[in-house]
C-alpha cells in the first residue's frame, strides 16, 4: 500500500470512529444451521442447546429475516426440518437458485464427524454426504460463502471446501483431532462478546469471532487441567490450507471484512443528511468488498481503487460529521 493511501485510510478511520456507524455487509444475508445426529442422549441435549442459542443470535441479535435462516436439526420443531442428505440438498438447490453475487450465505455444522481425507463426514441423520458432495452442492451457489464446521474430525472439510469467494473455519486442525468438541460454544459465544470486536467497530467479523472462540476453548482447557484434543482453523485464500488464530499468514483478510449482521443506516429527517449517510453506508459496502478481493488483484490496481474510494468516503464522512454536529 503506498504511503498516501495509508496516510488516507488513518485520516477516515478517525472520522468514522466520529460518525453513525454504517452498515457494511452487501446483499441479503442467508444462515442455515445443521444439527447431525448426536447419538446419545447428552448429546442431543447439547446440540439441541447450541442450535438454539446461535438462532437466536442471527433472529435477534443479527437480525436475519425469518425466511433467510433455515434450521436442519435432529428433531425438527415448527418451521424447521430434518437433517438428512435429502433435506440437504433440497436446500442447497434452493440457495443455487435464491443467493446472488452480491449475497452472504453463512452455513454453520453442529454435532459429530468422523473419518479422514475425502473419507471425513459430517453425521447426519440417515445416510451422510462426503466432503466431495458438499462442494457440489456449493459450487453453483453464486454468493460468498461461510462455512463453519464445529465437529471433531473437522480438518479435512478445510481443504475440502475451500475455494474463491469462501470462508472456511473448521474445529481441528488435524486427523487425530476426533473427540467432541467445545468450539461450537465458544464460537456462539464470540458472535455476542464485546471482548472479540478487536477493532471497535461495534460488529463482529468471522475472522475475530474465530480468533476469540480459538481463545475460549484454550482457557476451557487450561482450567479444566486437561491437554486440549482440537484447534481451530481458518482459510479464505482458496487454497486450503489455512492457518490457526494464534498465526500470521495471508489467511484472515476476507473473514476479517465479513460479517454476518446488517447495521441498519440510522435515519434522519434533514434529506440531505440522509443522502450522505446513504452514499456513505454505499462507499464502505464498496471499500469492504475491495479488501475481501485483494489477493485476487495486482497491488497497483488495488492501490488506484482503494484510494479512490477512500478518499471519498472520507468526504462524505467529514459533510456527515459536519451536518450532524461533530467537528
């Protein structure tokens, strides 16, 4: 990055630390929760429990729109459906036709996996789906994508699943990591903790909730005086390799510019005021799809376009702060 686009991009952090937050996810937003089979009793009761709080996180929290969260469970309630493969792909057939370039499709699994390679498998209910099946089912999705597998045996869905335009965060970080797992709490958690939004920004993006959640579970170790049996991974370079939360690499800068809420713009009644809010709300949509595709770009042409925006966003910020009272 050249030194006047740094020197820009430092001058707009400070003006939006200023101004009415606005919003910075693209498009419509789609979740859809899968609970496997749990196979005992405990399980069931825990499964159940996670699936349950990470809904009301995207309901109430997050604001999904009802129609836009999907719940595949184990038992399936009012408006929720079976987790088995034919299920599955029904969904999915729908998301090919429903998600756009423009949207967000957030796919999250709870319960248990098994197996190694392209042998791994998420449980489901009756007859599983290999990780070849899954990104059949993906692929012709035209949105991005998010993909979080909270089960043991996760690791191979990293390479599995990775591709452009994804997010993939798995529990484990290798084959030999195949006892149950406490990530799914610790994520469900991060979505919520104030501690995980590093930034300030008052949002929580993949990447800080996965670094928060990595967090979590080693302190639920540590205290409970036992040698930790997973590790958390993350990949959005496509290339399936992926990194943990504790390492530095290229993994990290889409999941850090995607999120899974919507901040509504604050509305005003000075029009003029609502415009600027608007086209300031339309610049870091623009600018936050620009990082995400960065290392699909040359460093000049990333450079050209970020300062351009930037530096007008960083207008519109100062007019927003100007009309609003600020300084």
């Amino acid at each position: 990055m050249t030194r006047t686009v740094l020197a820009v991009s430092l001058v707009v952090a400070s003006v939006l630390a200023a101004a009415p937050a606005p919003a910075a996810a693209q498009g419509s937003r789609y979740a859809v929760i899968i609970q496997g089979a749990s196979g005992e009793d405990q399980y069931a009761t825990l499964h159940r429990e996670w699936v349950n709080s990470l809904a009301a996180v995207l309901r109430d929290r997050f604001k999904f729109d009802a129609q836009h969260l999907t719940l595949l469970v184990e038992q399936p309630g009012q408006g929720e459906e079976r987790s088995t493969a034919e299920n599955v792909k029904s969904l999915f057939a729908r998301f090919t036709k429903q998600v756009t370039a423009q949207d967000l499709l957030f796919v999250i699994f709870i319960g248990h996996g098994g197996g190694d390679g392209a042998d791994a498998k998420f449980n489901l209910v009756g007859p599983d789906l290999t990780i070849a099946d899954w990104n059949a089912l993906m692929k012709p999705i035209a949105g991005r994508i998010a993909v979080v597998d909270t089960t043991s045996s996760s690791f191979a869905f990293l390479q599995g699943l990775a591709g452009p335009n994804r997010v993939v965060i798995t529990a484990t970080s290798s084959y030999a990591q195949r006892y149950h797992t406490v990530f799914p709490d610790a994520f469900i958690r991060a979505l919520s903790a104030e501690a995980a939004d590093t930034d300030k920004n008052n949002r929580i993006s993949l990447l800080e909730a996965f670094t928060y959640a990595s967090r979590l579970v080693v302190q639920h170790y540590e205290q409970a005086g036992r040698i930790s049996t997973e590790t958390a991974m993350l990949d959005d370079t496509g290339d399936g390799v992926g990194r943990l939360a504790t390492a530095t690499g290229p993994d990290g800068s889409v999941a850090g510019f995607t999120y899974l809420d919507a901040v509504e713009v604050p509305k005003v009644s000075d029009p003029e005021v609502q415009k600027l809010l608007l086209r300031q709300q339309e610049l870091t949509e623009q600018v936050d799809d620009l990082r995400r595709r960065r290392t699909m770009m040359g460093a000049a042409d990333f450079d050209s376009l970020f300062e351009k925006l930037i530096i007008e966003l960083s207008v519109v910020s100062r007019d927003v702060r100007r009309k609003t009272g600020g300084r």
